[in-house]
C-alpha cells in the first residue's frame, strides 16, 4: 500500500501543481502600465517549465507547504467529500464569474477578448487578497472575543443550578407561548 499511496499522492500532487501553477501564470497581471501597481514586492510569477516537481519547487516556501496541507487533506477524503467539495468549488466559481461580469458591465468598459480576460484575472487576484485580509480580521476579532465568552459562560455554568429553568438564555420564558 505504500508505493501505491505514495504513486496516487504523486499524480494527484502532480496534477494539481499544474493546474495551480497555470492558473497562478494567468493570475498575474500582465504588464501595468504607468506607476498604479500595488505596493510591496513583485508578486511571484508561476514558471513556464512543463514538468510538475519543478513548477512545485518553484513556489515560494509558505505557498508548498499550503499545497501539501491541501493534498493530504484531500488524499485523506472520501469519495462523497470530494465530490462535496468539487460541487461547493464550482458554486463557488460560478458565482464569482457571475460577479466578474457584473463587475466588467458596471465598469462601462468595452474590451477585446485579451483585455477582458487581464480584467478578469486581475479581478480574481484583488478579491482572493481581499477575502484574505477579511479572514484574517474575523479570526483575529474571534480571538479577542473567546476569552470574554469563554468567561461568561464559566460564570453561568459555573453556579450550582437550582432547576433547569436556569438554564433557559435570557430574555425568553419557560412557558409555552400560545
């Protein structure tokens, strides 16, 4: 079973990096003109090698260890999983394209095939950044409230109760309401 593990792994990790490695070489913006690009380093543009270890080993260190996260996470699901995640992806995808478009058409601008799909790509790009910097201030805005929750109900729990009407959250009644 190990050969066989390690062999599945491989063509699924190999597969995937050339598919995540395409769509990061079209993720990138192609040549911005005057001084408008973002702040910060260059962004990491994907290498054209045709062979999979080398497009891996090319991403930046934080960006492998995200990809081997994912892989042994998805070698680890079942059949039915996968296929939840397939479908949630392609909801996903969907309406992003639906937004993208919608984007593009209150934008007013008229572009040819290449230049829609620059838009497209740079529209991508910004959201993904976006919707990261979002998680983060949830998670970050979760982790200074836990402790004030986690306080709150140690003082609720805490106390002997006299009936399991105490139990009942506050501001609704015990009786039926007709």
């Amino acid at each position: 079973m190990g050969r066989r593990y390690s062999n599945l792994v491989a063509i699924i990790a190999g597969s995937a990096i050339s598919i995540c490695a395409g769509a990061a070489a079209n993720a990138q913006p192609h040549g911005q003109q005057g001084g408008g690009g973002r702040p910060g380093p260059a962004p990491h543009r994907a290498p054209t090698m045709n062979n999979p270890r080398d497009r891996f080993l090319a991403l930046p260190p934080q960006d492998r260890q995200i990809f081997q996260k994912n892989a042994e996470r998805w070698m680890q699901m079942g059949p039915e999983e996968r296929m939840i995640m397939r479908e949630r992806e392609k909801i996903y995808r969907a309406r992003v394209n639906r937004e993208v478009d919608a984007a593009l058409r209150d934008s007013g601008l008229r572009l040819d095939a290449e230049r829609r799909a620059q838009f497209e790509q740079r529209y991508l790009q910004e959201r993904r950044r976006i919707e990261h910097s979002l998680r983060q201030e949830v998670e970050s805005k979760r982790q200074e409230e836990l402790p004030a929750l986690q306080e709150r109900l140690k003082k609720e729990f805490g106390q002997p109760s006299s009936s399991s009407s105490s139990t009942i959250a506050p501001g609704t009644s015990a009786s039926p309401k007709k």
